[in-house]
C-alpha cells in the first residue's frame, strides 16, 4: 500500500517534466532548421490571402520575432492536445472505474 501511494505522490514530478519537454521540442526543431541553409521553414496564407513566410538566415542569429510567435503556437498547440488527451485519458478510466472509485470515496475510513 504504501509503495503505491509513494508511485502516485513521485509519478507526477517526472511525468509533467517529460510532457513540457516534448511539447517543446517541435518548436526547438523549427529553430535549429531554420539556422541551417534550408531557412524557408514556415509558409502560410494570411488573413487577406497572402502567403507570407518566416524567414531566418542561416547562421548564429537569434531567431527574429516572427520566428518566435510561430514557435510559441505551436507549443501552445501541443500544451493544449496534450491537455484535451489527458482530459479524455481521465474520463475513460473514471468511467471505468465507476463503482470501484464510489465505493472507495463514500467509505471515510478507507482514507
């Protein structure tokens, strides 16, 4: 019992780490492809339909602002897939686990 309570107390504080840091990568990826001779990384259509393109030159420079939004979307992206999927994850197994979790919380002395 206790090993168990010690797994659900630990898990999270290296679970939530690991999660920010692949919905991080992506948006680290984009930023190193574009310091490289490919620097054309991202195009799309504008609201008055425009193509426009984030551009980076290749080379050491900091990534230009433009750069910058579009890696902020796209881990804000993932942060909130990764949130609707553990949402969904959570449900499933409450539903699963109906009765057995009923039973546990309306009895105060199983702790």
């Amino acid at each position: 019992m206790i090993v168990r309570w010690a797994i659900l107390v630990v898990a999270p504080y290296g679970l939530v780490p690991a999660l920010a840091i692949l919905m991080t990568v992506p948006a680290l990826v984009v930023i190193v492809r574009a310091n490289e001779d490919n620097s054309h990384v991202v195009h799309f259509i504008n609201a008055f339909g425009r193509q426009v393109g984030v551009h980076v030159h290749a080379g050491t420079r900091s990534p230009s602002a433009a750069m910058f939004i579009v890696c902020v979307a796209i881990t804000r992206g993932l942060a909130i897939l990764t949130w609707l999927v553990g949402q969904g994850l959570d449900l499933q197994l409450i539903r699963r686990r109906h009765v057995e979790l009923v039973h546990w919380l309306s009895d105060p002395t199983m702790g």
